[in-house]
C-alpha cells in the first residue's frame, strides 16, 4: 500500500492520538525535548493536522475549554432552587460521567505526572484552573447566587475539584470520581467553615 503514513491522518480520533502521542513523548523524551513534529509523527499523522486541533504543543494535554463549559453547563442544569455547593456537586457529577470515567483514570495519573514534572506545565494548569473557576463563578451568577458568593463558592468548587482529581487519580481502581468529588467537596466546605 503506497504512502500509508499519509493515509493515517485521514483516520478518526486524530485529537486524541495526538495528545496520546504528546502524553508518550513527554515521558519519554521530556517536555522541553518534544516537538510538534515528533508529536505529529508519533500519532501517525502531519505537522497542520496538529494545528487544526491545538495551538502549540503546551496546549496538547490541557482540552481547550471543554471542561469549563461542561461544569457551566452542569451547575446550570441542577435543580431549581439548589443552593451553591449542591449546584457545583451537580457539575462534577457530569465531569465524573463525561470525562473522568474509569477507562481515563490511568491516562489522568500520566498526565498528572508529566504536568507535574515540567514547570511551563504546571504554569499552564493553574491557569486551566483560573478558567475553570471563573465558568463556575459565572454559571453561578447567571442562577442568581450573589457575586461574593458565588466567587468564594466557586473557589471552593475549583479546590475540591482539584483535590479529589489528585485523590481519584492516585487509586487504581478505586471510586468513581463524582463519588470522589462529592466527598471532598464536603471536606473542603468542613474546612472553610472551620476557618
């Protein structure tokens, strides 16, 4: 068969083998040593195909703004009435089921590992965080919670989300992560009131 690198590209799921391949290359060679070229090749497929799918290669492993969006959504769909931090609760509830299932549990462990392992990385996922926070606070908002808050509740959120991540990823086989987020949320308001 001619040309079957070429062919390659043309195959499905070219965003998730890129940031299979950059997860890979990261471990293997190091952040600061990866290229968008080696990442491209590793996933069987070109240089613009990386591009139409992420800026830059620090970009790979952070998902655009899909989980902001997804925890948006979930704290606008829970119940009427509900209050801040059962309205957040209802959200990580949907990153459990949408994102954080059990099949990805092993690859959130890499990947912690490797943002962990690289300071541009780590940079690159407060400020993940920082986005995430502000969804919340503003899908907060928009339900009516006062701006203070809805601030301080989203800060809360974005520290339990964070912790039960590091918890969820760190247990094999263990819980499911909105069974792990609801938890930790809990704790997280415990010690807010205890300041």
């Amino acid at each position: 068969m001619p040309y079957p690198d070429r062919m390659a590209r043309w195959q499905p799921n070219a965003s998730e083998r890129l940031v299979l391949a950059a997860l890979e290359l990261f471990e293997e060679r190091g952040y600061e040593a990866t290229t968008v070229v080696g990442i491209a090749e590793r996933a069987g497929l070109t240089k613009s195909t990386f591009f139409r799918h992420f800026p830059d290669k620090r970009e790979v492993l952070f998902g655009g703004d899909a989980m902001a969006g997804l925890l948006a959504d979930g704290i606008a769909a829970a119940p009427a009435g509900s209050p801040p931090s059962a309205a957040i609760a209802h959200a990580l509830d949907a990153v459990g089921r949408d994102v954080f299932h059990a099949e990805r549990r092993a690859f959130g462990a890499r990947r912690r590992a490797v943002i962990l392992a690289h300071p541009e990385l780590r940079e690159r996922e407060a400020l993940k965080g920082i986005g995430l926070t502000e969804a919340m606070r503003a899908a907060l908002e928009r339900r009516g919670v006062a701006a203070l808050t809805a601030r301080a509740a989203a800060e809360l959120g974005a520290l339990a989300m964070t912790i039960a991540y590091e918890h969820w990823t760190d247990t094999p086989g263990g819980e499911e992560f909105g069974a792990v987020a609801r938890r930790t949320l809990a704790e997280v308001r415990e010690a807010g009131a205890a300041f």
